[in-house]
C-alpha cells in the first residue's frame, strides 16, 4: 500500500464504526484530506491525542481505495487554549466548517493552510471573533467570493466611510445599486472594520479592537454571506451569533 506524509491539521472529526473515527485534515501539500482513525475510540489508543479536533501534526497515512487510513500521528500541537475557552472553541470550531465548506479534496492551498494554523495561534492572544472574522474575509477573497469591499461591482463607485450592501449574487454594491437584491446592509463602522481585518497582516489583530455591535453586524453578515455562497449552514458560526 502506498503511504505519504501529511503536515495538517485535523479540521473535523466524527466517530466512525465502531471504534474509529473519520476526520478530516488541512494538509500545507494536498489541501484537504479524509482519513480513518482506526480504534482512536478505544481508552488505550496511542492515536487517541493525535485526532482530535484541531490537532496540529505530522501525518503517515496509507493510501486506500476508499478512504486513506491514518498509520502514524505525531502531534506537534494540541491548541489547549481552544479547548479551555468556550468563545475561542467556538471561533476555532467556525474557521474550521468555513475552511471545510470553502475548499475541494486534494487541492493545495498552502497559503490558506499558513492562514488557517495562524489563525488558531493567535485566539490565545487576540479576541478569538475578531480572529475568526478575519478569517473569514481573507478565505471569501482568496477563493474569489467576495474580492473586495472598497467599491460598488456595479457602478464602481468607491464606498469609503459609507454604507455597503452585502450582495450575494454580485458582491459588494451601494446603497443606490441594491435595489431589490438579496443581501446584507452592513454599516460604515462596520465596512470599514470589515476593510481593515481584509488588508491587515494578521500579526497585527492584538491591535485591533471593535464594538458589540459591530460585532454582532459583522458576524451575522459574513455567516449570512458565506452561508448563501457556499449554500451550507455553518452551525458554528450560527452557535458564535447568539453569544
Ligand atoms: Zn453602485
């Protein structure tokens, strides 16, 4: 059976059988990546550690006809932060369905994976929605959903310190183009909140602080958008809108 290495992350994990567990990773080569977790349930499992949910590791897996099959775990992290912390559970729970729901199987995307392990580094520091919303905005731009938020895609006009309108057919549009399409007003507070976690180097968040309502609006818009886009309910995102 052939085997390879998988530098990833573990971005989902469901019991499976009996005793095993089906989880899925975020690998830096192959992007997204299904795996069974053979006897990980059983008390004395050495593997045990190794698949949980959000669990940083170097990965030997045997290719399967099927379903590859995990061979070896040798976790490099475990994020117990995420784990102490309801909202940051809940945030890291968030960036890992909109990850799940924004990619293919086996497409490389080393750069959202630097994205995505920075992301759940930094809610140990940094207020883990903020983190998660950031998140958000920078994986709807790379994968072509939502390019920009500084202009109308209808009329071009530039939108600085004015109201947006969310659409989910077209993108961003003003308040003029809107009309009767289905979307999302978002405040100029909010916009431009939202602009500023778009182009800011992520090292840089712990700086960044918002209000409760710009908050709860940026939040509840990037869940409605991402939601309609990707035509799948985010269930943690909807659990972070009612804290
Ligand atoms: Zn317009």
């Amino acid at each position: 059976m052939a085997v390879y290495k998988a530098d990833a992350i573990v971005i989902r994990s469901r019991e499976y059988g009996e005793s095993d567990k089906l989880i899925t990773l975020f690998s830096r080569e192959k992007g997204k990546l299904e795996a069974v977790a053979k006897g990980v349930r059983k008390p004395k499992s050495k593997q045990r550690g190794g698949t949980q949910l959000f669990t940083y590791a170097d990965f030997l897996l045997y290719k399967g006809r099927n379903l590859d099959i995990v061979n070896q775990v040798n976790p490099k992290e475990s994020f117990i932060h995420l784990w102490d912390d309801f909202d940051r559970m809940i945030a890291a729970s968030g960036v890992a369905e909109l990850l799940d729901a924004a990619t293919l199987r086996e497409q490389a995307e080393p750069q959202l994976f630097t994205l995505t392990l920075g992301s759940l580094f930094l809610m140990k520091i940094v207020d883990p929605y903020i983190v998660q919303a950031t998140f958000a905005l920078k994986i709807l731009k790379f994968i072509g959903l939502l390019p920009g938020l500084d202009r109308c895609v209808s009329c071009g006009k530039q939108l600085k310190g004015e109201q947006i309108f969310l659409c989910v057919d077209d993108g961003v549009m003003c308040q003029t183009c809107k009309k009767d399409k289905y979307g999302m007003m978002v405040s100029p507070g909010s916009a431009a909140f939202m602009q500023q976690l778009l182009s800011v180097n992520i090292d840089r968040l712990d700086r960044l602080r918002w209000s409760k309502k710009m908050k709860e609006e940026i939040h509840q818009s990037l869940m409605f958008y991402s939601e309609n886009k990707l035509e799948k309910r985010l269930l943690a995102w909807r659990t972070g809108n009612e804290m």
